[in-house]
C-alpha cells in the first residue's frame, strides 16, 4: 500500500485551505461591503469555479505559465518559480478552484452581521482592522468553519485541474484522486478500493462534522 | 458648548427632502428631538457620531471643530461619543462585561466598569451573554458600555422603542439618574413626546428636516421627595456687585432675573455678559398654590 497520494492530497489540501483563508478574508470583506461596480464583475469571477469545467482552468494556467511562454519564462528566469508539474503551482491552481469555497460562506456571514455592530465598535474607538477581528470575525465563526471544511474537502475532491498542470509525478503532484485513475486504468482494483473508501470515510467525515457543528448538536461539547 | 450646523439630500417616505439644522446646545443638557419617522432624526445623530457624512456643514464641540466640510472630518473613533443603538448592538461573543471591557481604551475607562455594572444594577449578569438578556437588561448593558469611556456627547437613538410600557418606565429612570450623575451632553431621538417631555430640559420638533419646533423645558418641577434634586439654569450675566468679600451676581435666565451671591475669590472668571450654566442642589421645593 502507497500512502504517498494520500498523503500528498491531505498536504495540498491544508496548503491550499491556509492560503485560501488569508486570501479570502480580505476580498470577502471587501466584497460584502463594496458598492462599487466592480464588485460585480469581481463576484462573477469568484464564483466562475463553480460552473467552469476544471479543465478550462487546468488549459488557460498551463498556457498562462507555461516555461514556453514569455510570462512564464520571466518567472523561471527570474525568480526561479515553475509553477507547471509542480507543487506550488498546484496550490496555486487549487486556490483559484475552491476559491468561491472560502469566499461565498465568509461574504454571507459577513452580511448577515447588522451594521450597528460594525458600527458600535468604531463609536467605541475601535479602528477597522480590531473591529473585524474582534467584533466580526467571532460573530461568523459557523460560517468561517464551513468555509475552511468545505474548501478542504473540494481540495480533496479535485482531478481536472491537477490532471492538467499537475501531471501524475509521484510526491509532486500524484494526488489520490489521479491514483485511482491511475490504478483502475491498469485494472489494479484492490489499490482502487483502498483509496476510494478513505476518500469517501474522509469526506463524509467532513462534511458530517460541519453539519454537526453548524446544527447545533455539537455546540454543547465544542466550544 | 455645541454648534451643530448640518445639511444633508436624504430621501423619506414622501419623497427627497433637504435636512437643515442648526443647534447650540449648551453642555450638560439633555435634548430631546422628535418628529415623524423619516424627518431625518437618525440621520442627524449620525452624522453627529461620524457615521454618515454631511453634504456641507460644521461641527463644534468645546471650542473644538469635529467636522467643516472643506476640511477633514473627525473618524468617529476620535469623537468619544456614546451611541445607543435601537438593535442595542450588543456583541453577542462577548459577555456582559466583555462588552464593557471592550469599550475601556485606558486604565481609567477600565475602573469605571465596576460602578457603572452597579449604577446600571447588571452585578449579577455581568458573566451572562447578551443573547440571554431581555429586552430591558440589554439596553442597560449598552448604555452602561456607552458611558466607560465618558463620552463628551451621549446620542440616543430611539433606545426604548423596543421595550414595553413597564420597562420603558424604568429605563427611561435610568437614563435620568445617569444624566443627573455624569451630566453627559445627552441628544435622545424619539417619536414619543411625553417621553420626552419626562427628561429632556428641551425638546425639539423636526419636520422633514427642518426644526419647527424648539422649546426649554422646566424639568423636575412638581415633584416633592428631592433627595438628589439639582437646578439647572442658564442664562446671561447682567451685573457683577461687589459686596464685602461676597460678590452678588445678577443673572438673566430668559423668564426670570435671579441673584446669586458667592465668594468674590471665586468669581474672578466671570464678566457681564457672558452667558453662563449653573447648578444648584435643592432639598425641598414648596408648592405655593394649587390651580
């Protein structure tokens, strides 16, 4: 039994998660106040993910940053980052994907909040950044874990996108998910068996937990 | 001393309308604004507090300018106002006195919370969470956050609104006694005149954003058990007599000239002219005839 792809999917799947967290808090923040025209346009973007074929990301990163591009080029030749057939590439990849994981629950959370609230803090001589960490973020905590559980788990689920730009190089980006493609591919079922039902235990795990926790029927014990 | 002097296009229930105002308010006292829904009462706390900004105006307070149009505006962080917000705005991750210790910017503001929970009686709730709180006790652990800092301007926007008769009653108990102890420039946004009428020293009427109404009101007259009864007057200085070691002040209070004498030694600030507040406590008040 290979753990490797198991393990290499849990790594990319915190990775991911970690970046997307730091990523997200600022653009939802600014995407559930902004009134701007822009938002719109960026709103869209965020939620591309959701209808877009991974392969369609997967196609235009691998042009974007491929070493045979002028763009891609700079970036090897310059700051000595491959971003195809590697692992921070696949993050990278994987952060756009899940992107509107993270970003849709916070944005909700973040607008569900009243803006006395917001309000109350700044009357109190709190400036933005204290307030949106002491007095907002606390406030959407069920929304911020399904965020994080959520953008875990798509991680986890992933295969177009890491199909194209990951490629299937053992420890650098042959998730479990391609193992299985893999394995079945060469009739060896048994290995497919194995990391399609940890998968499966993993994920329902998961999402289990968050509807625990979210319902309510954890609350008494996790706090 | 306050000089607000505020404009503002705001759009009400009959349409757009211009809000006009300009008040001088002397400090400590309480005002009381009321009008229809929509005549730009919250509008003008708001802007007040910095959170919404006028189209053009100024705002003074103390001598120091807090808004001028053509120039920058104080963030509301730096106005030291307190606002009671009609949802009361409690933060419901924090306990009672989380919510009070998060308002506490100094050491000082800090030793102020442990007689405003008594003040305000919350001692007993000050572990509980706000989501546990009625109506009633979550106003008093607002208000009670919105004084640890002592603020210069207490802005009360419709506080009571959601509360019944009884609780109102009490609360409304409260914010006197509060005002009767800080003497915090207070400006209380109600639709409900009488409520007014119990404990604001003036009351004016706004009307689509202008103020049609605007009257000073005699507060605590009639009311015979005056354990902590203070007088409140303002008025212009007339004359300044000097009478052996006492100096006997003629005062102009608008309906009534009044003597005051006190200690020369005291009253080398004082000049004809000025306009001036002052306080008196009373222990008993005689009625002298019954209509």
């Amino acid at each position: 039994m290979n753990w490797e792809p198991l393990l290499l999917t849990l790594k990319l799947a915190l990775t991911t998660t970690l970046v997307l967290l730091l990523v997200s808090l600022p653009l939802a923040a600014w995407l559930s106040k902004s009134r701007s025209p822009l938002k719109s346009v960026v709103d869209t973007l965020v939620s591309m993910p959701l209808v877009l074929p991974p392969t369609v990301i997967g196609f235009y990163f691998l042009i974007a940053f491929s070493p045979s591009n002028a763009f891609g080029q700079w970036l090897d030749e310059h700051l000595g980052i491959q971003l195809v057939f590697s692992f921070p590439g696949l993050v990278l990849a994987s952060v756009l994907y899940s992107l509107p994981f993270m970003v849709h629950p916070i944005q909700a959370g973040l607008r569900s909040l009243p803006p006395s609230l917001a309000e109350a803090s700044y009357i109190l001589g709190k400036d933005r950044l204290t307030t949106f960490f002491r007095v907002l973020l606390p406030n959407i905590r069920p929304a911020l874990f399904t965020g994080l559980v959520l953008s875990f788990a798509h991680t986890v689920g992933e295969f177009g996108v890491v199909l194209m730009i990951g490629g299937s190089i053992p420890g650098v980006s042959r998730v479990a998910s391609i193992a299985i493609y893999e394995e079945v591919e060469t009739m060896n079922y048994a290995a497919a068996h194995t990391y399609s039902l940890i998968l499966f235990g993993l994920s329902f795990a998961i999402l289990l937990s968050v509807n625990l926790i979210n319902g309510g029927i954890l609350k008494r014990y996790w706090r | 001393m306050m000089h607000v002097q505020l404009n503002k296009s705001l759009h009400g229930p009959e349409g757009d309308f211009e809000l006009a105002v300009d008040l001088q308010l002397e400090s400590g006292t309480f005002l009381g604004i009321h009008g229809a829904s929509g005549a730009g009462k919250t509008s003008l706390l708001r802007m007040i507090a910095g959170l919404m900004p006028p189209d053009s105006g100024r705002l003074e307070i103390n001598g120091v300018p807090w808004l001028e149009t053509s120039g920058k505006a104080m963030p509301p962080q730096k106005r030291n106002v307190g606002f009671l917000f009609q949802d009361y705005a409690l933060f419901p991750h924090l306990t009672v006195l989380g919510n009070l210790e998060f308002a506490a910017n100094s050491p000082s503001d800090k030793d102020r919370i442990p007689e405003l929970l008594r003040t305000m009686e919350l001692e007993k709730l000050q572990h509980s969470m706000p989501g546990v709180l009625s109506g009633g006790q979550q106003q008093r652990v607002a208000l009670a956050r919105a004084l640890v800092r002592q603020p210069r301007i207490l802005l009360l926007d419709e506080p009571l609104s959601a509360l019944d008769a009884p609780i109102r009653r009490r609360l409304q108990d409260y914010l006197g006694k509060i005002h009767r102890e800080y003497r915090t420039t207070t400006i209380m946004v109600s639709h409900d005149p009488s409520e007014l009428h119990r404990l604001a020293d003036r009351v004016v009427e706004l009307r689509a954003g202008k103020i049609v109404e605007d009257r000073a009101l005699d507060q605590g007259s009639g009311e015979i058990p005056l354990p902590k009864a203070a007088l409140k007057a303002s008025g212009r200085i007339l004359e300044i007599e000097l009478e052996g070691k006492e100096v006997l002040l003629r005062i102009d209070t608008g309906a009534q000239t009044i003597r005051i004498s006190l200690p020369a030694t005291e009253a080398k600030s004082l000049k004809p002219g000025q306009n001036i507040t002052f306080q008196a406590s009373i222990d008993t008040i005689k009625i002298l005839n019954n209509p």
